[in-house]
C-alpha cells in the first residue's frame, strides 16, 4: 500500500490530508474557540453539524456528530455527500446562457439554433462566463440578507439591473456578435438561483439541447441526510462555507430548509478549509491524532450471476473508516464447468455506476473447474484509493489503484458517446486539428445508434460543410424531424430536393 505523498523533495504522509468541509469545521471551531464563541455540547446529548460546502466547482456536504467521551470533546463523520458537478461556475454558466446569450443576439436575425452545440458550448458561452460572474458578484453584494429572520430585501425581487458597460464581441462563424451593455437584473438573477434551490425535484435541468445539466443543491444535501439516516430537523448547526455560499439566494433557501437550525455564516467564507487543513496537519503531525476520521462516500458494490439472475452484492459500506481494513470474499465460483474467463464487476452507488471489470483468464488446461475458489481483496488506503487482489486457482490478479468517489453515474448511451467522442477529439489531434472525413462518419453512427438525433444531424451537417455532397441534406432533415426541430428539418429536406429532384426528396417535404 502506498501511504505517502511526495512534493518538492518532501514526503507528505496521506493522514495529514482531509475532506474540505471537514476542515473547514475544524478550522471555524478553532476560531471560534478564540473568539469565546463556544458550540454547545450539552451532558448525553449528540449535536449534528452539517457542513455546507459550495465552492466554485463543487458543493460537499459532510454531517459530522459532536459529543463528550472519557477523552474529552469529539467529532465524528457520518456522512459525506456524492460527488456532484454542481458549484457557482454553474449558476455564471446558467447566466451566459439564459440571459446574456439572447442578449449577445438580440437585434440579428440569429437564434441559438442556428450554431451548433459545440460551438456554443466550446466558443460563445465560455466567452461570456467573465462577465456573469462579475454581473453575480455585483447583484449578491447589493442585496441584503438578515441571517437572523431569513428574509431577503426587496430590492432582491425587482426589476433594477446592474450593467458592467464595457462591451464584449464575439467572432462566430456567422460574423461577429456583442453586446454593447451587458446587463442582469435582480429579478433575473432570482429566477436563474431558483434553478439552484429546487426542493421537491431530484431532476437537474437542462438547457442547450440537454447538453449542459445545472443541479439542486438541495441534491447532495439531500443525499448526505439520507446516509446519515437523519432528516432537516435533526441537524443542530448548518455552517456555511466556501466563495459561493455569499450568494443571498442560496444562503436563504438552506436556512429556510432547516428551520431548527442554527446558522453559522463566517466572517471569511473562503479561508477556512485551509486554515483547518494546516489545524489538522498540526494535530496529526504533532499529536498523531486523527480529530475528524475520513469515511467512504457510497457503497462499493459486486455484481454476480445467480443462474440468469443479477446479483448485487454491497462489499465496502457507505460510512466505512478510511483507511478501511482489509476485507475478504471467499464465497464465489465459477458459474460452469470449464469456464476460460471470470468476470467481477465493481460498481459505486448503483449497478449503473461501473467502475472497474476485474476479469481473470484461463483458456489452458479446459478453464477454470467449477469447484475452483474465487477470492477478493478489497480495501480502501488513506488517499481514497480502492485497492483490489483476486485470485481464482493459481490465476491472481492486480487490480491497479482506482478513484471510486469522484466517477459520474453514467447509462449506456452516455458511455458511448463519451467514448464517441473521445476517440473522435484524439482521431482530430493526430490529423492536425481538423476532423477528417472518416472520424465525423464514425462519430455521426455512434450518435444515430443511440439516438442522438440532434447531435446526428449537426455532425452530418458538419461534413456536408467540410466535405460537400457527403452529408446527405435529407439525412439531415430527417435527423433534426426527429429531433423535433422541424424548421431546420424542412429547410434541409427543401435544399436536398433543390439538388437532387426525385420522389424520395419531394416525400418528407411534402409530409411536413
């Protein structure tokens, strides 16, 4: 097992890392320990403190438990948020995207529709993420917000707006666009956080042809209680951390959520993760003490067959102690006499949620018998590393480190068009940059075989750009029909009939 780090010539040991809102609590009781603002820790009573995390790129939730033993004060995590791609990138995002962007069009002829989603996505939107955040930045710091009684002023709901009067271009491929006054009012800044602080609805919402995804923040909130088998009403303190946390909307709603809560918001949001991160490298160093123990995030699960029957095993807890001690599975076998390859899936959360195949092979000697005995290794290192041994017969295997917290939840469409597009964004790379023929073809079959219509039909398109007469016009209005884009669809069937005069050209047109 490798239980060191090494920076700069000095060996780090791992244990002297910690979860972010871990010690950010660490740091903001150490301050208040100064400051002679005590967390009270009443006789056989055990407060719960959930640790709201909302950084730029991520939002970590961490339920910790106090209490009094023998040993004096002590602090335990029982539960810790799935990985959500949530943090205020997000909400700039959601800015560029449904206010600036109808800006950046407004007095064209344009529509979003008329640039690809790549474009939008890689070139236009990025280029307007600076100025939402400025914009944000402005209209958080004009609202007020008295913690105490939760409510948000009345400027918070009107249709002010603030402006940042300096002007942004864009060149496309349809010209160069700006916008001479960028501008967000109060109002739209209530609706875009509105999307952000979704109680009642697990599912994120989508914009840009479902492309770009914005999640709740109740959603790993909800996750954590859910670990710690707790609900709202059983959380004592709610303590706010992290750059994002000082939006007035956000801080409303998860106030509002726990209503039997206290609230503790800091001074200083953003410096407390790492003044706790040196706290606990201090005590751990100097002490050899552990004060808050890193558990696992969700279930590591195995996948068996019973006969035809799925089987799904959980083999590492959610809650387990990290570093965890070595667990041992002995109880499995092959499923038929002579069988050349074994084959364990590892999944995290759900059986939709893959990580890794573990295969071992033996075509020699007629397979494996059935009576041979297959046998795990499986534990968890100080770095979160998922560490795994197998061995059926004399046929071992090891498995290589694995990151089993930090991976996205994916179906089979989403696998392979994320392998899609891999492959066509390195097939790109070695022609120079520019996609080839035989790449966007590729990449055209793998949409259409999981029906991805839209995104069909933009990379036929493409190719009929880069390589006119290979796109087939009526390929792509029937792509975008069924896209339900039925104006791009009838142009495309019109251009193809202009071109090509036949039966087969004239039917879609005509039905639509």
């Amino acid at each position: 097992m490798v239980d060191s780090l090494e920076s700069n010539g000095f060996m780090i040991n791992k244990q002297s890392l910690i979860d972010e809102p871990n010690a950010a609590f660490l740091s903001y009781v150490s301050k208040s320990s100064v400051e002679g603002k005590h967390l009270q820790i009443p006789q056989d009573y055990f407060p719960n403190v959930l640790v709201f995390d909302f950084g730029a790129g991520t939002c970590d939730i961490s339920i910790l438990e106090l209490g009094k033993d023998n040993n004096g004060i002590y602090s335990k995590n029982i539960a810790i948020s799935r990985f959500e791609k949530l943090g205020g990138n997000d909400i700039d995002r959601l800015i560029a995207v449904d206010v600036l962007l109808p800006q950046l069009l407004e007095g064209t002829e344009l529509s979003s529709e008329d640039f690809r989603t790549r474009e939008l996505n890689e070139l236009i939107i990025p280029k307007l993420l600076a100025a939402a955040e400025r914009l944000k930045i402005k209209l958080s710091d004009n609202i007020s917000l008295q913690t105490a009684t939760k409510i948000l002023s009345e400027l918070a709901l009107t249709k002010d707006y603030i402006s940042l009067g300096k002007k942004i271009e864009i060149e496309t491929r349809k010209g160069i666009l700006s916008i001479e006054e960028p501008k967000l009012s109060y109002k739209e800044f209530a609706g875009i956080n509105s999307v952000f602080t979704k109680e009642n609805s697990n599912l994120p919402t989508k914009r840009i042809e479902k492309e770009v995804e914005f999640v709740s923040v109740f959603t790993p909130i909800k996750t954590a209680l859910k670990k710690a088998h707790l609900s709202s009403a059983d959380i004592d303190y709610v303590l706010f951390i992290g750059g994002s946390s000082k939006n007035p909307f956000i801080q409303k709603a998860v106030s509002n959520y726990f209503p039997k809560s206290d609230i503790l918001i800091p001074n200083d949001l953003q410096a407390h993760v790492s003044s706790g991160a040196a706290i606990h490298s201090l005590i751990y160093n100097g002490f050899g003490k552990n004060v808050i123990q890193p558990i696992t995030s969700e279930p590591i699960m195995l996948i068996t067959k019973d006969g035809y029957r799925e089987i799904v095993d959980s083999i590492v807890e959610a809650g387990t102690v990290i570093p965890s001690d070595i667990k041992i599975i002995e109880n499995l076998s092959p499923q038929k006499e002579g069988q050349e390859v074994i084959e364990l899936p590892i999944c995290v959360g759900s059986k939709n949620k893959l990580l890794y195949n573990i295969k071992l092979f033996n075509p020699e000697s007629g397979g494996f018998p059935k009576s041979t005995s297959v046998k795990l290794e499986i534990e968890i290192n100080a770095d979160k590393m998922l560490l795994i041994r197998a061995s059926a017969g004399n046929k071992k295997i090891m498995v290589e480190p694995l990151s089993p917290f930090a991976n996205k939840e994916m179906t089979t469409e989403e696998r392979i068009k994320y392998k899609a597009e891999r492959d066509f964004n390195l097939e790109c790379e070695r022609n120079g940059g520019e996609p080839s023929l035989s790449a966007l073809q590729t990449l055209h079959k793998a949409y259409e075989k999981i029906g991805m219509d839209f995104k069909a039909a933009e990379t036929l398109e493409q190719i009929e750009e880069m390589f006119p007469g290979k796109g087939n016009l009526n390929n792509i209005g029937l792509h975008y029909s069924n896209a339900g884009k039925k104006d791009k669809a009838i142009m495309f069937y019109e251009r193809a009939m202009s071109k090509e005069p036949s039966s087969t050209t004239a039917f879609n047109p005509s039905c639509s």
